[in-house]
C-alpha cells in the first residue's frame, strides 16, 4: 500500500458484521477520515471509497473519488459506481467567513451526500458523524467541564447542532442506524498534507526552530500551559467508528471520546521536546500566524536537504489552527464514561501517542529522521 494507506494497526474482523462492509469515508483526506479509511482498509474483504476534494490514488481495495460534495449533480456523478454502501463516515468540513456561512455550507455537504447514498444503497446500515468541542464551546471561552453529552446546546448558529438534527430526522423509518462523536482536544494522526493537524504543527515548528538554533519554546502564555488538555488519537477514534457501525447499544447515541487521560503542557511539552531531541525555553506567548509566515524557505531547505516529501509549506500546517491550541487558557476536558459504559473501552496513554506519531512522521520523511530523542 501507498503511504496514504500505510501503518494503521491491523483489524481482521468485526463480531456481528452479515459480511464484509463497505464503506464510504468522506474527507479521506483528513487526519480523522484518513484514519478510518486506513483502519477500514485493513478489514478482511472490506472495501474503501475514499471521497475528497482532491485526487489522490488509491490502492489495494480503496478506491479514491474526487468529488466537491456541495454540488449535488457531480455527487450524483461520482458516486453513481458505489450502489453497495453498507457503512458511511463523514467527516468532510468546508471553511467560511461567519458561523451562519459555515452552518449553511456544512449542512449542504451532508444533505448531498445523504440524498445519493440512501437512493444507491439500499443495504446501508450504519453513519457516524463527528463533532467536537465547539458543540460545549470550547472556541468561545471557559465552558463547564468535564463536558458530558446530555449538556444543553449553545445558542445558534451551530453546524454541529444542524447536522445531527439533520441526521436524526433523515434516519426515521430508516433501517440504518447513526452515531455521533466528539472527539475531545485536538485530533491528533498522520496524513498527507492536511494542515489542521496538531502533530503537523508540533513537528513542523519544532524542524524550524532546530533549523534556527532555538530551544523549542512553548507559544502560548502560561495560562494555556498550566491548564488541563486532553487529546484524542485518530487511530483510537477510528477503532471507535468500527466499533459503533456494529454495536447495537451505540445505536443513535452521542458519545465523547477522548484518549481516557488529562495532561497538562508544562509536564508534556518538555517530554515532546526530548522526543524530538531537543531543549525548551520559559513558555513566550505569541502568534504562530504571523511569526511562521516567512518561514517557507526554511522549511523548503529542511525538505531538500533531508529528502523529505515535497509537500508544499501551505499544505503542511495551519499556524492558525496552533495559535487556536495554544491559545485556549482554560481546562478542556471532557467525561467518557457513557462510552465506556456502552462497551468501548480502549484508552491510550497520550505521551505514548505523540511519541509514535513522530515516530510515524519519520518513517514516512514528513519530519528529518535526526529529530529523535537520545
């Protein structure tokens, strides 16, 4: 398999299942989609059509479809070879300028793909959908926590509110069934030029900042560092998908799902750096945005001499998306008990995450493979 498709770790079956599913991932090329295509892939006779904007190969049995999901006649287009879907993922997002634009929008993505899907595949069973911590308001200030799932909405306009609505009143006298996730903290995977990943922000401002001869100093103000943050690996959160597509008591509920631990930057970031074998400095607040914005040469430099993929800078992180992280002077912290409860147990240690992500991250030459710990 291509590296799109590469390292995920390995599932041969799933209890329940009347034969082998196939699914549909949109926004495959998200750290989240990116994830659940790759777990699904490994699948014994599981077959993958990968949906994004963007054309990128497939191989084995995923097959890529680039497709704009906010027009419906190229989605009825492009998706008129998948006529067996048994499972659906989304987890295709667009930007725009206002919440209302953006509700209006995102809505539009799932409304289109919804009407083709169930008109094609008549042995459809299971969607999941995924949020996060904007449903608790996590963007707009201290919010109540731990967050549980049966908080009260925020006031409108909320596309995660819209889509959900949305999903609960298409699924009425329907045979398949959905489940909701919010994934707590940031997301945290691998994939190949998505830039609102947080590794990809770690990893590509700690290259620049060895590059400079700096000490990997944490950009956020003290506030941020002593706050408590959680973090929810892709590959963790795609096993969950896996697992709701074929559990009856995840039927039509919404669950937070996060590693299962809390940890604080000031204890992790010290353990990132040694990861990456490097020192830190006293914590600085300022603005990845503006500071990184001349930075592309390099990081071109560090590309080219380290024969790293030539993935171009823009594509390779968002600063805004890290300033967004580090920025959040407050605890983020979400219950995950109505998941466990409901049987999905599986936990990750997030130390351990971050240091096999980068571990990843080298053997796929998206960080130098000389950024290791002693």
């Amino acid at each position: 398999m291509s590296d799109f498709i590469d390292s995920g770790e390995r599932v041969e079956e799933v209890a329940g299942q009347d034969r082998p599913p196939t699914v549909i991932v949109a926004g495959a090329q998200g750290v989240s989609g990116n994830a659940v295509l790759r777990q699904y892939a490994e699948l014994l006779g599981a077959k993958v059509y990968g949906l994004s904007r963007r054309s990128v190969e497939g191989s084995g049995n995923v097959r890529q479809i680039a497709v704009d999901l906010l027009n419906l006649d190229e989605t009825i287009t492009k998706l008129g070879e998948v006529r067996d879907a048994t499972h659906l993922f989304f987890g295709a997002y667009v930007e725009r300028r206002t919440a209302a634009e953006k509700t209006t929008a995102n809505v539009v993505l799932l409304r289109n793909l919804l009407d083709v899907v169930e008109k094609n595949s008549p042995e459809l069973r299971h969607i999941t959908i995924y949020q996060g911590g904007k449903a608790y308001g996590s963007d707009l200030g201290p919010y109540k926590t731990p967050a549980r799932e049966d908080d009260p909405r925020l006031m409108s306009p909320n596309f995660y509110y819209d889509q959900e609505d949305l999903l609960r009143e298409r699924q009425k006298g329907q045979n398949w069934n959905f489940t909701v996730f919010r994934p707590g903290g940031a997301i945290c995977g691998v994939s190949l030029g998505t830039p609102m990943n947080l590794i990809s922000v770690i990893a590509v401002y700690a290259a620049i900042c060895r590059e400079m001869g700096l000490p990997l100093r944490f950009p956020g103000p003290e506030s941020v560092y002593r706050s408590l943050y959680q973090a929810t690996s892709a590959d963790l959160l795609a096993r969950a998908v896996i697992w709701a597509g074929e559990t009856p008591s995840a039927r039509n509920e919404l669950f937070n799902v996060t590693n299962g631990d809390t940890f604080r930057w000031q204890h992790m970031w010290p353990r990132i750096a040694k990861m990456l074998g490097m020192e830190i400095a006293d914590p600085v607040p300022f603005s990845l945005t503006t500071y990184m914005a001349d930075k592309e040469s390099v990081w071109d430099a560090i590309v080219k001499r380290e024969k790293l993929q030539p993935i171009p800078y823009e594509q390779a992180v968002s600063w805004g998306f890290g300033d967004f992280v580090f920025g959040q002077g407050f605890d983020n912290v979400s219950s995950t008990i109505k998941i466990r409860q409901a049987g999905f147990q599986e936990c990750l240690d997030s130390e351990a995450m971050f240091a096999g992500l980068f571990e990843r991250l080298r053997k796929m030459r998206l960080l130098p493979t000389t950024m290791c710990g002693s």
